[in-house]
C-alpha cells in the first residue's frame, strides 16, 4: 500500500447564470458591487469548497464603453466572475421579455401573457430571437474560459439553449442545466409557441437536474408528449441518445448563518430589534417583489386574523421585507401598487397613534440586518403561490437555534417537501387558513415548537448547498462516463 495521499487536482467548474452573484453599479470611474437578491445566488454561495469555480453571466448592468467595460471586467475578475455584456434592447426582449415575461410566469402557472401583459411586449417571436441570441452571447463568454475536463454548469429559464449552443462548439464539453424555478405540468408548458425547440436544446446536456422529482416529472412528460421521446427511469431517451433527468433539491450554506449570529454586530442589531419590538411577537415575511411570492394573498391573511382576533391586535407586528426586482416589467410594477395599497389600507385600519401592524420594506437588507431579523422572529410566513424551492425558508431555520420560531409555509413551494414535517403548511389562495395558522403559529407550546425545529434544523444543516453541488457535479461525471461505456458496447 501506498503511503502518500494522492492528490487529485481540483475540478474546473464553470457556473454559468443570467446574473452573477455579484451586481454592479457605476460611480463616476469607479464600480460598486453588490451581492445579488434570489436563491440562485444564495445557494451558490455556499459551493465554494471541491471545485475551482468561475462564474459566468450578467452584472445587472449596461456598459457600453470599451473603458468601463475594461474596469468592471478586472473588478468583476478578482470575484472569480466573468461578464457578459448585454445591451438595453436585449435586456429588454431577453430578460425583461422572454425570461421574465413568458418563461418565468409559465412556470409559475400564472400562464403566457394576456390582454394587458400581452400589450407590453413586443411579439413574443422577437423576443424569442432576442433569448436565442443572447444565448449565443453566453456561449461565446463560456467557449472563452473553458479548457478541456471543466465541467459547464448552466443555470436556469434564462439559459434553456446554452446547451445546444455549447455542445455545436464543442461537443465533448460536460454540460449540466439546473433549473431553480418549478417545471410545470405539459398541460400549462405545452401552451407555448415554440415548446419543441426549447425542450431539444435543453436535451443536448448531459445531465437535467430539478428541485423535486414532480418537476423532473412534468419535464419528462413535456418532452413524450412534445417531442414523441420515450420516458425512461433515468430520463429521456432519443434514438439511443440517453439524457439523464434527476431531482437535486438544493440547500444554503448554514454555517455562514450560523456563524454570523455569533458576531458582535449581529448580536447588537439583535439587541436593538428586541427593545424595538418588545411586548409584541414578531412575523415575518421575506420576498423578492414578485407575484409568485403571494405577497397580497398573505397581507389578506393578516388582516383577517387582525380583524378575528381583536386581543392580539396592539401585541404582533408583521415585518414585510420586499426586495424590489424586474422593476421594468409591468406585472411587477402592477404588484408594487398593489402591495403599496394593502399595507396602507390595513396600517390606516389597525394602527394608532404609536404604532402600526406592518413593517413594510421596499428595499434588501445587509446581511447582518437579515440574520439579526430572522433570529428575533417568532413566525416566519412563507406563501409563495409557487416557488421552486424557496431558500428564504432554510435561512430562517438556520437563524432560528435559541428561538425556534415557527415557519408557515406554502404547500406550492418546493422547500414543502423537506421542512414539510416541521412547518405548518398552508394552502395560500386560502385566507382564511392561513389565517388560523397565525393563530396556531402565535400560540403553539413550547415543546411542539423545539419538536418541529428540530426537524427542520437537521434538515437544513445536512441537505446544504455544497452536498447539493457535489452531487450534481459527481452525477454529471458518472453519466458522461456511463455514456463512453454504452458507445463502447
Ligand atoms: C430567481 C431565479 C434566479 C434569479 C433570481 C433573482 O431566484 O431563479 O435565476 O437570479 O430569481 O431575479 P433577477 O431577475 O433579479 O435575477
């Protein structure tokens, strides 16, 4: 037996998403960058051991100048990440268009664009083009990076055709798509023009993967019926060429919760939040400004239990944080009145001369200010209408080691089926049992509340992002090996 350890060299990974986990804004000559809002972002995060990783993707930003282009690239590069450079009209067709207007809403069942959605866009076949091209932009970006044995990891609705695209460069290239939205049933995806060509791009990687196995379901179903495929156990299969499909539910790195809670200026933001809100328990509601977020349905849910439960009313305060997002799209410029007038509605009925029931934020927190918030909550309400998986949910139970707070939670987000057994789940169309779920939520015993933490808290410490990247990435080299084998027989 050998007595040196072998030293294996670190992998190449390159991550490729619409937006890098950094966003950038310019002052005067100099750049300022930010960590970017989502999931996508908080869970790569997390996957920072095993690989040697490069981000690829937009800055959230139009540089049109050579000079600003050069700058940001370096301070970009010193983050590991790697700018595509998209000018406004393709933002505005791509991202605000196809991505954000068809793409996302579909997969959230909320359905292709109608009457006044439909009125703001452009035809939904220059957008098309736009998504086509703007793929081949990150192809582009990608192909520079890459060197033979990386792995190529595409992330999301934004980038279905990515794998074509690379695979025509370069078709020895391991290529992986994740999807971190929900894949809906064929019944709702089937409804989009131009169904078939997205599906055969995608089907060019070598490894699908999904949050939960009814996403991986319906995709798999979307491509039989679409495409006339066969459905196998291990994914797609097409005239001998095998796809593989597979669920990978992701994960946060809670560590770096768990940690900051131990620092000084989280502790004193703790602190202060406890004085602020003393003699009232706190809920809480984390989301992008999105539709799918159920912000407007879990308002209503409060104001009925307000109205319901008049002795609670001076003594429970709902801290809303909506982090504004896509503020091009009418849809969410529509939300944001919306919600505008929902908090003013129910803090003009409830509230008095001291004090009103909702804290409503248009705007992120720093990180610090996030953990201190989640650790003084007593219930955290998560209602999305649909959601893929929904993070906000771990980082809750991550900051939640003394408190053991209770989490409220959408039966339509993926995270259902994790923390599904420690959190109370709801149905969020349903007001009135959402309703009584504050009340159980505000009122349940101790030992219950340790019994479901628990749960919870094992499940988020142990399901992490990194397990969750190391998985896919290993599967993604077992298939291309499995595949090498197969052509051998
Ligand atoms: C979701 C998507 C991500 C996206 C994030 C923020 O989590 O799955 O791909 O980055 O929302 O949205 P934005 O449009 O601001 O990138």
């Amino acid at each position: 037996p050998h007595e040196f350890p072998i030293e294996r060299p670190t992998q190449r990974l390159l991550v490729v998403a619409n937006r890098l986990p950094v966003s950038a804004t310019r002052k005067g000559d100099d750049w300022h960058l930010e960590l970017s809002a989502g999931g996508l972002v908080s869970a790569l995060l997390g996957v920072k051991q095993n690989f040697e990783t490069r981000w690829i993707g937009w800055a959230g930003v139009n540089v049109p100048d050579e000079h600003g282009q050069q700058t940001l690239a370096a301070a970009l590069a010193e983050n590991g990440c790697f700018p595509v450079w998209l000018d406004d009209d393709t933002v505005d067709q791509y991202y605000n268009g196809y991505c954000n207007n068809v793409l996302w809403p579909l997969f959230h069942y909320i359905g292709l664009p109608q009457e006044d959605r439909l009125a703001a866009t452009r035809s939904l076949q220059t957008q098309f083009k736009a998504y086509k091209v703007a793929n081949e932009m990150f192809a582009r970006a990608v192909y520079s990076q890459y060197q033979e044995g990386d792995v190529v990891w595409c992330h999301d609705y934004h980038l279905m055709f990515l794998p074509k695209f690379l695979k025509d460069m370069n078709s020895q290239m391991k290529v992986g798509w994740f999807l971190h939205t929900p894949f809906p049933s064929s019944e709702i995806y089937r409804t989009l023009p131009l169904r078939s060509e997205l599906l055969k791009a995608v089907l060019t990687a070598d490894l699908i993967g999904f949050h939960t196995y009814d996403y991986a379901r319906h995709f798999v179903s979307a491509c039989t019926r679409i495409l006339g495929v066969e459905g196998t156990p291990e994914g797609v299969e097409d005239q001998g060429k095998l796809t593989r499909v597979a669920a990978f539910p992701i994960g946060i790195d809670p560590q770096r919760f768990i940690e900051a809670l131990e620092t000084d200026v989280v502790k004193s933001h703790i602190q202060e939040l406890r004085a602020r809100f003393a003699g009232r328990k706190v809920m809480l509601g984390v989301d992008r400004l999105d539709m799918i977020k159920g912000i407007p349905q879990k308002l209503l849910a409060f104001e009925k239990f307000l109205e319901e439960n008049i002795d609670w009313r001076d003594k429970v305060i709902l801290v809303q944080i909506a982090v504004p997002t896509r503020t091009d799209v009418y849809e969410y410029q529509r939300l944001t009145s919306q919600v505008h007038e929902i908090v003013g509605r129910i803090n003009g009925r409830f509230g008095t001369l001291t004090t009103v029931p909702i804290h409503h934020l248009d705007r992120s927190l720093a990180f610090h200010e996030l953990c201190a918030v989640y650790a003084i909550t007593d219930v955290a309400l998560v209602t999305s209408l649909r959601d893929g998986m929904n993070l906000v949910s771990y980082e809750f139970v991550a900051c939640q080691t003394q408190k053991k707070g209770v989490l409220i939670l959408s039966e339509f987000a993926g995270a259902a089926q994790s923390l599904g057994a420690g959190a109370i789940l709801v149905n969020p169309w349903n007001v009135s049992d959402v309703a009584m779920s504050i009340e159980d939520a505000l009122t349940m015993k101790e030992a219950e509340r340790n019994e479901r933490h628990r749960h919870n808290f094992m499940h988020v410490t142990t399901h992490t992002a990194q397990a969750w990247a190391d998985t896919f990435v290993s599967e993604l080299n077992d298939t291309i090996v499995e595949a090498e084998l197969r052509t051998l027989r």
